[in-house]
C-alpha cells in the first residue's frame, strides 16, 4: 500500500509539473550543448593552457598526490549543497526565478564544457576520462538539480501568483514543509553523489591513467 501510495505521489508530481520538467531539462541540455560549443570557441593558447594543468592533475592522480577522500567528499558536498541551497531560496522568494534558469544553465555549461575539453584534447581517452571522474556522480548530481530547480521554479510562481493574484488562498505552511522535505532528501543523495566523487571516481581515473600511458 505505502509503495503504490508513494507511486500515486510521484505520477501526480509528475503530471502536474510536466511543463515546468520539460523546459528545466531543456534548458539544462542548452547549457550543456553551449559549454561543449565554447571548447572549439578558444584559442590555441588557452587550450594548451589548460590542457598544461589538466596534465598536471592526472599525473597527480596517477601517482596518488591529491587531497584525501575526506577533503573531496566535503568539498564536492558543500559545493553542491551551497549551489542547491541557494537554488531552494531563490525558489521562495519573488525575484529568484531568473536565477534560478540562469543557475541551471550553468550547471550544464560546466558539465558541457568539462566533457568537451576532454574529449576535445584526448580524443577516446578523453571520453574514457569523463565517463570515470564526471559521469558516476552527475548520475545523482544532475536528477537532484533538475528535479530541485523545477520544484523551485513551482515555488516561486506560486509566490508570485500568490502576491499578485489576491483570490488565489493557497496555503503556505504545508508547500513550505513539503519544500523543506526536498531540500533534505536532496542533501541525502548529494551525500551519496560526494561519496562516489571523492571514494570511486579517484580509483577508477587512476586505473583509467595507467591504462593509457
């Protein structure tokens, strides 16, 4: 009963929102598309720079001098944390649907762009690459922005209905408590999306590394 309950909650969630989904996720492929597209848009000069440092990190990978698992995990969950944190404020304030867009697109264009550079640069083992050190967390990592900003993006016209569109008496306490209920369970699956960054993701680039030396 709970399972087929929960079933109902998330198809109603889903039917509700499906607009607002379908644009987020949109959106979110344009910031990738745009990040891959802004690889072949530098120069010469900036490519070799980067790839210079590039190098440097994976020979730094290959013979194990980097930060500790510990330092990774808090550092890729307070990034992400503080990102969707700020996307879960934005979302109950008037002002913050715009940035919320923008934040998203971002989002993408980072993501875009480290895959290209990559597969730019190192051709085969440059996709071998991302596939290893980008793709095991953005599994969660891109779910948990898309289903948050669309969430966020709800909110905040709702608020904005709520402001300018007196008839509408929706109550606020319990959208807010169900708000604060993502924003939790959003944290969670961060927390497992660090984990696979910061334990996996450095073993599995090393293998990867050594294999193509």
């Amino acid at each position: 009963m709970k399972k087929k309950m929960y079933q109902n909650i998330v198809v109603t969630h889903l039917r509700e929102h499906s607009s607002i989904y379908l644009f987020v996720i949109v959106l979110f492929l344009m910031g990738v598309i745009f990040g891959a597209v802004v690889v072949n848009s530098l120069s010469f000069s900036q490519k070799e720079d980067l790839y210079y440092y590039l190098s440097q990190f994976f020979g730094q990978v290959s013979i194990g001098k980097i930060a500790t698992s510990n330092d990774l995990f808090l550092q890729s969950f307070m990034h992400n944390s503080k990102y969707i944190g700020m996307m879960w404020l934005l979302g109950i304030s008037i002002i913050g649907l715009p940035i919320i867009l923008i934040l998203l697109f971002i989002k993408g264009m980072v993501v875009g762009f480290t895959v290209g550079f990559l597969v730019n640069q190192m051709g085969w083992n440059g996709f071998l690459l991302s596939f290893v050190s980008v793709l095991p967390q953005n599994f969660l990592i891109i779910p948990v922005f898309i289903i948050t900003a669309t969430v966020a993006v709800s909110i905040s016209l709702k608020m904005i209905r709520r402001q300018f569109m007196k008839k509408i008496s929706e109550p606020i306490l319990p959208m807010l408590g169900k708000y604060v209920l993502l924003f939790v369970a959003a944290g969670m699956l961060l927390a497992v999306a660090a984990g696979i960054e910061a334990y996996l993701s450095p073993s599995l680039m090393k293998a990867v590394i050594d294999s193509v030396k």
